[in-house]
C-alpha cells in the first residue's frame, strides 16, 4: 500500500551519514533564498542536476522536472509584470511590458523553485525511510511525528499510481475520454468520476494501514526499540568534515562579489 520513493544505489551519496544529509537539505535550502548573483545559484542548480542524474539516473532529474513544469511556465509568465524597472524589454502603445529586471526576477524565482525541489528530490532519493526516521528521532522528533512525515512521503506516490490505475480503468470502458479542445469545466467534469473512485479506494484502505500499524506496536507507551540503528557518531566524523566543508563553502558565497 505504501510505496517507497528511495532509489536503491552504491553511491558516496548513498552512504553519506542520514543526519549529515539532513542538515546538508536545509542548507541547500536555505542557499536559494541568498541575496546572491543568477549565475551563482544557477551554478549550484547544476551540481544538484548533475549529482542527481549520477545517483538516481536521469529519469528522477526528468520527472521532477516534468512535474513542476506547469508552475516554472506560470512563474516566468507572471513575475515579470510585477516588476518593470530597469531596461525595457518589449513596450506596447508607450507601457513597459517587459523589462530586464522583471525578467531576472522570474529567472531567479524558476531557480530557486527547481532548486529546492531537486535538493528535496536528491535527499528522498538517497535516502531510505529507515534512516530519514532514525535521523529524525536522533534530532529529537518524536516517533509519532516522524511516522507520519514518512507515511505522508510514501502514500502519495501510491495515490498517484492508483490514479494512474483508475484512469486505465475508466478509459477501458469509455468513460474517460479527454478531448484536447475541451473547456476547462468540461475536463473537470470528465476526471471527476476518476478523483471519486481514487477516493473510495484510497478511503477502503485505510483500515489496512490501520491493521500494520496496530501490529507494530503503534500507541503503546512503553519506550520503542529498533532493529536499525545510525552508525555512531564516532564513524560519522568524516561525513561531518566533509558538511562542515560544504556549509563553509555555501555560507561564502554571501561574500562574493555579485556577477
């Protein structure tokens, strides 16, 4: 019923310590709100791109990409007209409609929309639901809390499978035929039957989540134990030089000269 979104691989990623690549997501994150220059975070995108494709083949890169694609298409449309100062770009009946820093605004807000979406992308993939809970408990996150952020993580790409199993149902019998020059309120009335029965599919299973975590041992009050564990800190010290590095390297950019 729940499906993992983690990539199986041998990479350094991989065996990269869980609670170094947690920190190391929340400064990636943290990096694309810098006050620095479009080439700098354009840089950093790159690597995010590169090292994803080399951890999680170009597929993941792909498909994050595809799936964010309508929001970059509206970002890039609309934040120009928001911002017309500086050099105009295309001017209509004397008005500004388009200019240089309207552009760079929508330019800068597509990177850092796709760079924090490929850095959360890059740390699920490398990154097995077993380590991210022990990490998230070694930071002080109550178990309960982190079993549902990683159930959360894990059922959406089963309703989206499911979703995709419902279409193929519903075109096998005709009843979902999306016709490309439809208005909008026509397509919503056509998926509408799709969205009810994922619904009542997703709703009757339920029960079942209910069964494993019951089996589990989830509620009780006495203090959990774990087949897994982290490995200590003492073995870890190498993967935290190498953060320690990496946050120095990414906090310098503040002083560099903007380009």
């Amino acid at each position: 019923m729940l499906e993992d979104i983690y990539y199986q691989g041998n990479t350094f990623i991989h065996k990269f310590d869980a609670r170094a690549k947690l920190i190391a997501l929340a400064e990636f994150v943290i990096f694309f709100f810098f006050p620095v220059s479009i080439t700098i975070l354009a840089v950093f995108l790159l690597f995010i791109m590169i090292f994803l494709i080399v951890t999680a083949r170009i597929n993941s890169l792909l498909n994050s990409l595809k799936a964010i694609l309508p929001l970059l298409i509206l970002v890039l449309f609309i934040t120009p007209f928001f911002n017309r100062t500086g050099n105009p770009i295309l001017i209509i009946s004397g008005k500004t409609i388009f200019s240089h820093n309207g552009i760079m605004d929508a330019l800068r807000l597509a990177i850092r929309f796709t760079g924090i979406t490929l850095s959360f992308t890059l740390y699920f993939k490398t990154t097995s639901m077993e380590n991210m809970i022990l990490s998230l408990r070694w930071f002080g996150l109550s178990f309960n809390l982190s079993l549902v952020i990683t159930i959360s993580l894990r059922y959406i790409p089963y309703i989206l499978s499911v979703y995709r199993n419902v279409v193929d149902a519903h075109k096998l019998r005709k009843s979902y035929i999306q016709k490309r020059k439809a208005t909008f309120i026509t397509k919503i009335r056509n998926i509408r039957p799709v969205l009810i029965s994922v619904l009542i599919y997703s709703i009757k299973k339920i029960p079942i989540l209910a069964m494993v975590l019951e089996k589990k041992g989830i509620g009780r009050k006495n203090r959990r134990t774990s087949y897994l564990k982290l490995k200590s800190i003492k073995l870890a010290v190498p993967d935290m030089i190498l953060l320690s590095i990496l946050t120095i390297a990414v906090f310098s950019t503040l002083f560099l000269k903007k380009i």
